[in-house]
C-alpha cells in the first residue's frame, strides 16, 4: 500500500507541477489519439468492406511506414529549424484533411497514396514530440512524464477503438457495410481537427537548461554531427546498438500488430464492436502498466526492468498465434500488450541517460527510421502468409516468427546495455524507500 501511495504521489507531484505546455500538450495526445483509435480498428475493415484483398491493407500499412522512414530525418530537420509548435500544428492539419479525405476513396492507389502522405506528416509530429515535452520539462521530471504521456496515449486509443467499433456496428444495419465504417471514421476525422486546438495554445518555448553544445550541434548539422561521432566512438557504438534493437522489434512487431483486427475477424469472425473492445482493453491494461514501470525500474534496475516485461511477453504472443479458442485468444493479447509496450518509457529512460545531448536527435531518429522500415518490409510478409496458409496456420507463422524476433532483441538489449544499469539508476539506493 505505501508502495502504491508513493507512486501516485510521484505522479500527482509530476503533473501538477508540469508547465501549461505539458497540460496542453496531454490534451492534444488525448484527441488525437482518440482519432487514431478510429483509424487502427475500422481503415482495414474498411478496405476489405469494399471487396478489395488484403494485400492491400499490406499496401497500406507499409506505405504509411514506408513514408515515415524516408521523412524520418528530413521531419527532424524541419522540426528543428521551424520549431516544434508550427511544425506540430501544420502537420497536425496536414493529417487531419487526409483523414478524412481517404475515407471516401475506393480505388487502391489513392488508398495507398493516402497512406504515404500521412505517413509523412507524421512522422514530423513523431519526431517533435519528445523534443517538445523535454524542452518543457526539467530532467527530474521526465521519467514520469514521459509513463504519463504514453499512458494518456493508450487510454485513449481504448475509448477510440472501442467508440469506433460500437458506432460502426450500430449504424451497420442502417447505413451498410461500407457507410457505416465512413460514418465512424468521420467522427473519428473530428477527433483529428479538435487536437490542433490546444496545441496551436502552447507557447514556443526552449528551456535555459538546454546547453550550447546541443545549439551548436543543430546548426552544424549532419556534416559535422558525424565526425564527431566517428570521433566518440562509444556514442557511435551506443547509437548502433539501440538501433539494431529497435529494427529487431519493429521488425517482429509489423509482421501481426497492425493487423490484429483482422486476426480476430478472420480466424474468429468477431463482429467490429468485440474488435474494438479486445484492442481496447490490451490498451486500457498497456496505460495501467505504464505506471508501475518506474517502479519496476527503481527496484531491479531499469534494464533488467524492461528485458523482463519484454521476456514475459514471448509466451503469450506464441498463445495468441496458435490459438484456437477466442477467449484464450483475447486473453494472451490483452496481457502481452501489457507486458511489452510497459517497456518503452523505460527504455526512452536509458537511452536519454546514456546518449549525449548533442546526439539525441539522431539516435531517436535512426532507431525510430529502423522500427519503422520493420512496419514497412514484414506488413506484406504477413498479409501474404495469410493468404497462401489461410487465417489459422498464417497467422501462427507470423506470431512465431514475431516472437523469436522479440527475443532475439530482448536478449542483445541485456547483454549490450545490462552493464550500464548504474549510470542509468541506482536501484539499491531506492529500493529501500520501495
């Protein structure tokens, strides 16, 4: 019970001590995640209510991630010469308009033409986000703030997802197959517009802690970012290695996470409103995880923290690929989701400790550039397994190979990075306040 009450007290603290930005910001992430959780659950209904196959909700997906690994870099340039307010505002429209545009598209190109583009504009919103929130906070406070954001995030994926699957469903037997998905994913281009609103309320903000070197590197750029790495060959090397993990994990995650929806409708035949609830809860269960992360990490170590949560997960991600009864399916989803995504605040953790300022840019971009590139190759790996082995064997092959891919990345994470756990905390002297 002190355990708990301590926590909630460290977050209390956290976010009422956070400057306005912060508070504007989390409403924004609200909205706006309130509209991707229409369009995670119903855009592949969508594209498989108008008769077209599933290699094209693989074209889809991989655009999307195809366009944020070739805008990855040139978005962290435009973020930082513009700065993260207009950046995050004009992209924020960008995406809104095609949201709702390609809601009423038919013809696969412009489907997946759609895709790129947004892809690209989020992918500049991506890479504004933790500069923003760091420019608007002081160090102390980036741990937990960094757990709520994910957690806020999560949230409301829940109540999108599981809005847009009930409204969906309840306008079926009035507007059609096809309608009804447009009508939500309307309601959901709402979401989309409003979280402009508070964002474009922040004020264009950076922080006096923030150092002459990390200026001095943005004006110099990539030309003079690189030697300089070449130079500090143990940044170059950490870089790498949180990179490589990152690939090993985007890698295994684009072969099933985008298309859990349709795992349910294909091998279970779930009606849209169970979907959205199923997803929904996985993500109700990730934000209420997010919260003892922390905690985990101030007690065993922040690495053993997160390779744990990662490990825990593997089972219940070979669960769901061979399962054949949709509660057990259900079950192993919701947990799994749980146990791997509670480690990403942590692991944000570690590499902000351990790599440079000056070299914080490049280092969330190259891994975010290599996790995205994983979307990109394996989503129609997937699609196409499932459509040569059918739903059951398909799918299984996918979460296996997901799985070992998981741990093939978990396990070099231990290794490379087990023996920096001091310089990130100091677990022992926590542990007793635990």
């Amino acid at each position: 019970m002190q355990t708990l009450l301590r926590m909630a007290v460290d977050y209390r603290d956290a976010i009422t001590g956070a400057h306005r930005n912060v508070r504007l910001f989390f409403l924004a992430a609200f909205l706006s995640q309130m509209s991707g959780g229409f369009t995670s659950i119903l855009y592949n209904l969508y594209i498989k209510s108008l008769g077209l196959p599933d290699t094209v909700a693989g074209a889809y997906v991989s655009a999307s991630s195809l366009a944020g690994v070739i805008s990855l870099v040139p978005a962290g340039i435009i973020s930082d010469r513009l700065g993260r307010k207009r950046t995050i505002v004009g992209a924020g429209l960008i995406s809104a308009v095609v949201s709702v545009g390609q809601v009423f598209v038919t013809d696969p190109f412009w489907i997946v033409a759609s895709a790129f583009v947004n892809g690209m504009v989020q992918s500049v919103i991506w890479v504004s986000i933790l500069p923003f929130l760091a420019e608007n906070t002081a160090q102390e406070e980036r741990f937990h703030l960094f757990s709520v954001n994910f957690a806020i995030g999560l949230v409301a994926q829940v109540l999108g997802s599981f809005v847009a699957g009930s409204l969906a469903q309840g306008l079926g037997g009035y507007l059609g197959p096809v309608w009804s998905i447009r009508a939500a994913l309307l309601v959901g281009g709402v979401f989309a517009i409003a979280a402009v609103i508070p964002f474009s309320r922040t004020e264009e903000t950076r922080r006096s802690d923030q150092t002459v070197a990390g200026h001095s590197a943005r004006r110099a750029g990539l030309r003079e970012m690189w030697p300089r790495l070449v130079a500090e060959r143990e940044q170059l090397a950490l870089i790498v290695k949180f990179s490589i993990c990152a690939a090993l994990i985007g890698f295994g995650a684009g072969l099933v996470i985008p298309y859990l929806n349709l795992y349910f409708a294909e091998r279970f035949h779930m009606a849209k409103a169970g979907i959205g609830l199923v997803i929904g809860l996985a993500q109700a269960c990730t934000a209420l995880a997010m919260f003892v992360g922390p905690a985990l990490a101030k007690r065993f170590g922040p690495v053993r923290a997160a390779v744990g949560l990662q490990m825990a997960s593997i089972p219940f991600l070979l669960i769901t690929g061979w399962a054949s009864n949709v509660w057990l399916a259900s079950g192993a989803v919701i947990i799994r989701n749980a146990l791997m995504n509670s480690a990403s605040p942590i692991q944000d953790s570690v590499m902000m400790a351990l790599v440079h300022e000056d070299v914080r840019g490049l280092a969330v971009s190259l891994g975010q550039t290599l996790w995205t590139l994983g979307w990109a190759v394996m989503g129609p790996v997937s699609t196409q397994m499932v459509h040569l082995y059918g739903p059951y064997t398909g799918y299984a092959i996918a979460f296996s190979g997901t799985a070992l891919l998981y741990l093939l990345g978990s396990a070099l994470y231990r290794v490379w990075f087990g023996r920096y756990e001091s310089k990130v905390y100091a677990p022992a002297a926590d542990a007793a306040a635990l």
